[in-house]
C-alpha cells in the first residue's frame, strides 16, 4: 500500500525487494545499518502530505493494491495509512540513530 503511494510520488524506496534474501523461499530479508540509515533519511525527507497527494481508493482498488480495503471505507483507509507511515518513519529511524540492521518477514 505505502509502496503504490512511494511509486506515484516518485520516492524510490522498495521495502519488499530492498536489502538481502537470507531465506531461499523470499521469506526473511534483511538490511545492513548502512541500509537502514539510507531508508531512514529518505523517510525523513518525505512528509506524508508528499504521499496523501496520490491516494486514490478507486485506483488502488482497480490496480488491486494490498490489502485491497480502500473499496470499504475510503476516507478512513487514509487515515490509517498516515498512521502506519507515521510508525514506519519512526521505526526506521529509531533503528539508524542505534546502528542497527533490521529484519522483514515476508508471507504470501
């Protein structure tokens, strides 16, 4: 969801495919410090006003962008986002300003 809104505002952040594959299935990934710190800055350098600009609950849904809820409760859909994108900035700043890898677990 926040990777369609990074597309459409031109932010080349891939979070799914970025770092390195630990598992052979595409299952764990992970990030170097270095990585975090890049990912942090960019963040950073992102208000969500940059994002919410591109929201588009019937595009999102049309393009089937997971998980496909902008079709239920549009308005309310925009305000978690800006929720989830809030933690996401602090997370990945929290672990650049400790040195700090990081881990994603990815299921399909």
């Amino acid at each position: 969801m926040h990777q369609f809104l990074f597309d459409e505002a031109e932010v080349s952040l891939g979070f799914v495919m970025d770092g390195f594959q630990i598992q052979d299935d595409g299952t764990l990934f992970g990030w170097t410090a270095e990585q975090i710190g890049s990912v942090a800055r960019e963040l950073r350098a992102t208000p969500w006003e940059r994002l919410a600009a591109h929201y588009d609950p019937e595009r999102m849904a049309k393009d089937d962008v997971y998980p496909n809820m902008w079709t239920f409760d549009p308005d309310g859909q925009l305000d978690w986002l800006e929720s989830a994108y809030e933690e996401l900035v602090a997370f990945f700043s929290a672990a650049a300003e400790r040195g700090h890898g990081a881990f994603m677990n990815f299921s399909f």
